[in-house]
C-alpha cells in the first residue's frame, strides 16, 4: 500500500487540473456540473459507496411508494457579479462560475468533447473546453478548461449618504478566473481507483468603497487599481470497494496548494496555504437489514505567513482537525435508520478541542406518497484560504480563520409527491456551531496605501433556527416551475473579538435571513427552451462607520436584492446549440459584499458545440 501511496503521489504531483466529466450524463454541460460537485465532495470528505440514501430509493423497488423525487432548486451562478449566495454555497473554487445546461439534451456516451463559448456587454467573456481522451467501460480520462472574466464600471450606492470623495465617480471592477483539470477513473472487477489534479489562477481587484477610515484630513491613498492573484494546485487519489456484498472499503488522499500573491497591499508578499486531507473507511456487507462500519477523516493545513509585520503569526501556526464516525444502520420493510456517533478534535493556534455530536437519519413512509424524515449530525469545517475564497474572494489575508466546530445540526421535515409531477417538501431545523463564519467589510490598516474594503471573518458562536418549504411542478417535460423559501433567525454569542452594541445583537453579518428562488422553464417547441429565473435576499446587514473624522460603527442595513434573469436557447441538433441570456433585468442596483456593487442590466450570447 505504501508503494501504491507514493505513485499516486508522484502522479498527482504532475498533473496541473482537475474533474473532467467521466461519466456518461445526460448532457454534456450537466457533466461538468456533476463533476464539480464530485471534486468538492472529494477535498471535503470521501464516503462509502454504501452510505445512508434516502429510503424514498428504496421503497421504489418494493413497490410500496412510488418514487419520491427531492426537490432541487436551480443553483443560481449569476455571471461575472461575483454573486454567491451565503446561504446556499455552490461548487466554486476561487469563485469560478460553473457551466450552465444549455439545451444540450442527449447522451454524452456517443461524444468525447465540448467547446462553448460565450459573450456580451461589460467585456464578459465565458469559455468551456473538454475532451474525453479515454472512454471506455473500465478508464475515462479527459481534461478541461474554463474561463471567466469582466471588465466593467461600478456605480456605488449611497450608504445612507456615506461615500468617500473618490466614490463619487465610477470606478472598474476586474475579475478574470481561470479552472483547468484532468482526472482518470479505472474500474476493477470489484473497486475504483480515481486520480486527477486541477491547476487554477483567478486575478481581481479590491474595487469595493471605502469603509473605516482613520482621522485625518487626508483620505489614505489606497489601491484599486492593482490586481491581486489567487493560485490553485489541486492533486487527488481514491480507491473504493464497489461489491455491497463483501467487506466495503474506502481510501482517499487530497493536497491543495493555495497562495495569495499580495496582503494588504502589493507591498507585501502574501501567504501559502498546503492543505493535506485523508479518509479511511470499512463497512460491513448488509445482512438481515443491517450493516456497520467507521469512518475516519483528517485535515491538516500548514502555512507560509504573509511578509506584513502586524499579521497574527500565532494563527499560522499548523491547523489539525479529525473526525471519527462509527455507525450502524438497519433496514426494515420500508423505513430505515443509521445511528452514529461523530467525535471529532481540532487543534489550532495553541488550543486543542475535543467535541462529540450524534450521527442519526431516519426516514419513514407515512402513506404511498409521503415521507417522514429527520437528521441529527455536526461536523468540522477547516475554513482554509482555498475554502473560503470560494464564498468571497475579497476575504482578509491577515490570518487564517479559525475552524468552525458544529455540535449539532438538526433538521426534520415532510417530502411528498403529491400528484404526477408535483413534489413538495416542508422542513425545519436548529443548528448550533462554535466559530460561525460571517464576514465584515474593513478598510486597510495602512494609512498610506492599501486594498480597498477587504472583508474581515467574524466568528462568534451561532444558533440558527431555520424553517422552509419548496414545491416543483412538471408538466410533461414542457413546463417546470419550481418555488424555494427559507427563514433563517440566529442568535449570536458575544466574544472578545467583536464589541456588541444593543442594535447590532444577533445580527447575522453577511448573510440574509430570508431568501427566495424561483423559477419556469418553458419548452414550447422542441427547439427552444425558456428559462426565467428569480432570486430575492432580504435582512443582510453590514457593520460599518459613516463619518469620516469620528469613526464610530453602526448598523447598516443593506439593500434587499431582487435579481431576474431570462435565458432563450436554441438547439439546431443533438451537437450545437445557441442561446442569449439577459441578466439583472429589474435594473436593480444592488450588492451582496458591502460596497461591491453587482453588474447592471447586460446581455449575453453564446455557442455550445459537441463533438
């Protein structure tokens, strides 16, 4: 095993991208989509290919409930506005924007390769490019590219009237992202062993207003104009047993190598991150509707300090996290239940922790069309650099941010499929974690140069109580309407990096307590499909001074954001296929990250070719 480590190393070592789509999927840009949620899941965590599913599977093949479908709601990837909803956090490393399923339809298995290409106005650019070098029934290799960048003005709002002099006028934003990769699946008679790698360099400027700023007369010289440099080096190896009768076992190995070319400012050198992650894993085979097993998982995340003098050193320090899973799970009749116990230790900046959580999942048939189901679990999230550059890219590279130790996360809820083609869920939930991440915009700290509003982590202890509902309706595969809603109340706790006020108490910095996303897709002819998209997010609020010569902080309660975007594709043959897409079309000026304005109103076209 040793020797089988070290050439997977070696072969990881050499490869520059990552997560081709290597499966036979229904089109060829849903591929790539599910290859990314396959990469995260392989730097987050591996888990056995018998892991707990949903009983709703189950109960299909005994015909006692017709199939059960979960509702899934469009991941919104609103192009080049750096646009990430903080409560539904899509698949984006260095907040590259994943490949929209255009009207690509068909099965990928008689086609190796895509291109697509797209732009339009504010010098948005979007590119796509893969090819499946082997596809066969035991190796798929293939590699990809991705581009995505924009040039454009940004107005800012008025924040209650607080503008510094030089936000008055417009002022550009760049982002230009860059995502390559290659990946091999082989499959033995009985197992799969996965290699691959990805290599990406994401550029940007800090084009956000200004926020606290220090007294003087003098406003600090601070810089929007220079580009900061996010890079990427991802290399990863798994290897499974796929027998379900015979003893299951899992391995896996991730690196990534994450560096900031600048801190605070282009005078000074920023940090690198390696971030190594292990799983192991062995289940039983299920006899008599039951079955156990153990998973482990580690990160281990060690630092090269940026060159500022004032960064906290301490936080550099090397970063351990660990999680032990024992579990059992029984089978019976239609109903089934996993019972575990996660006891997981972090070690950081001098501290080592120790917490358990319960590992429960129940579902239970109530009638032929419904199902009962509830989940108790809690986790470690490391929050690397590399991690959370996926949320926001304009995060401080000051320090690392301390992990977040969720005890418990509860949730319990009712899906049904209430007629042909109607699934609706309703569900609720209590989730209570140590070190929460929220994020606070902040000046520089240098009063004669400096990046512009760069955004702070603020890690109190959260309780979030949650409520929701969504309903999908589809109506032959020509219509399909989809509704999601989600409340999110939370309760903070005081802690000594962060001054209460009694307007500021439980206020979620960053995030929105209430969120909508809605949507219809329409196929009127066979040809044309029709998206219309929405999107709403209220309660965001931010911490922030308005007064230039006494800093003082206070509330500042953001805009809501209604964002709609409309989406025509047309496609001639099962190879090529056009669209235009029209994004922001309430004209809404709006911003999710303090003082970083979103695009206007723009329009954009494109190609998508297979071959």
């Amino acid at each position: 095993m040793t020797i089988i480590y070290k050439k997977i190393l070696i072969i990881c070592g050499l490869m520059l991208s990552l997560s081709l789509s290597a499966q036979n999927t229904r089109n060829t840009q849903n591929t790539r989509n599910t290859q990314n949620e396959e990469e995260r899941d392989l730097n987050r965590e591996m888990t056995l290919e018998r892991e707990y599913d949903p009983i709703v599977k189950d109960a299909a093949k005994v015909n006692t409930l017709p199939e059960v479908q979960e509702i899934t709601v469009s991941k919104r990837d609103i192009e080049y506005s750096n646009y990430v909803l903080p409560v539904k956090v899509t698949s984006k490393d260095m907040n590259i924007l994943p490949v929209n399923p255009l009207t690509t339809y068909f099965d990928h298995s008689t086609r190796n390769g895509y291109i697509h290409f797209g732009g339009g106005m504010l010098f948005n650019l979007t590119g796509d490019v893969g090819y499946h070098i082997i596809n066969t029934d035991r190796d798929l290799l293939g590699v990809w590219f991705s581009h995505r960048s924009s040039q454009w003005n940004a107005s800012f709002l008025d924040h209650n009237g607080f503008n510094a002099p030089d936000d008055t006028a417009k002022r550009k934003a760049i982002i230009n992202d860059n995502l390559g990769g290659l990946d091999y699946k082989h499959i033995f008679n009985a197992s799969e062993l996965k290699l691959g790698g990805r290599f990406g360099y994401s550029t940007f400027n800090y084009y956000g207003t200004r926020t606290v700023l220090p007294r003087t007369d003098e406003l600090p010289n601070n810089s929007y104009e220079t580009n900061q440099a996010n890079r990427l080096i991802n290399g990863y190896a798994s290897y499974a047993t796929t027998d379900p009768e015979t003893l299951g076992f899992h391995a896996g190995l991730d690196f990534t190598n994450f560096n900031q070319k600048y801190s605070l400012s282009e005078d000074y050198n920023g940090a690198t991150e390696n971030h190594i992650g292990m799983n192991f894993g062995i289940a039983s085979p299920t006899q008599n509707g039951l079955s156990f097993g153990v998973d482990l998982k580690t990160n281990i995340l060690t630092y090269t300090p940026p060159s500022i003098d004032f960064a906290d050193s301490a936080m550099f320090n090397t970063h351990f996290n660990g999680t032990v899973n024992p579990y059992l799970i029984l089978y019976k009749d239609t109903w089934k239940l996993r019972l575990g116990l996660n006891l997981m230790l972090v070690s950081q900046n001098d501290k080592i922790t120790f917490f358990p959580s319960p590992d429960i999942a129940l579902d239970i048939p109530f009638s032929r069309t419904s199902i009962f189901y509830a989940t108790i679990s809690g986790r470690v999230e490391s929050n690397s650099m590399a991690e959370i550059a996926r949320i926001n890219r304009y995060f401080s590279p000051l320090s690392p941010a301390f992990a977040s130790k969720t005890w418990a996360d509860f949730t319990v809820g009712v899906r049904s499929s209430a007629a042909p083609g109607l699934h609706f869920d309703i569900f609720g939930g209590f989730k209570y974690t140590e070190n929460d991440m929220f994020f606070n915009p902040s000046s520089a700290f240098i009063n004669n140069g400096g990046f512009y509003n760069i955004s702070m982590p603020y890690q109190p202890a959260s309780q979030r109580l949650q409520a929701g509902a969504s309903v999908n309706y589809n109506y032959r595969e020509k219509v399909n309407l989809y509704l999601k809603g989600v409340y999110d109340y939370y309760t903070l706790k005081e802690d000594e990096s962060f001054d209460f006020t009694d307007e500021t108490k439980n206020i979620p910095f960053g995030k929105p307590t209430f969120t909508v996303n809605a949507g219809i897709k329409v196929c009127p002819i066979n040809p044309l499909t029709i998206n219309l998209d929405y999107a709403l997010l209220t309660g965001m609020h931010a911490y922030v001074a308005y007064d230039f010569s006494r800093p003082v902080l206070h509330d500042y309660s953001m805009t809501p954001i209604h964002d709609m975007r409309l989406q025509a594709a047309w496609q001639f043959n099962d190879a090529f296929s056009v669209y235009a897409r029209f994004n922001n079309m309430l004209f809404r000026s709006q911003e999710l990250f303090y003082g970083y304005p979103m695009q206007p109103f723009s329009i954009m076209c494109g190609l998508n070719y297979n071959f």
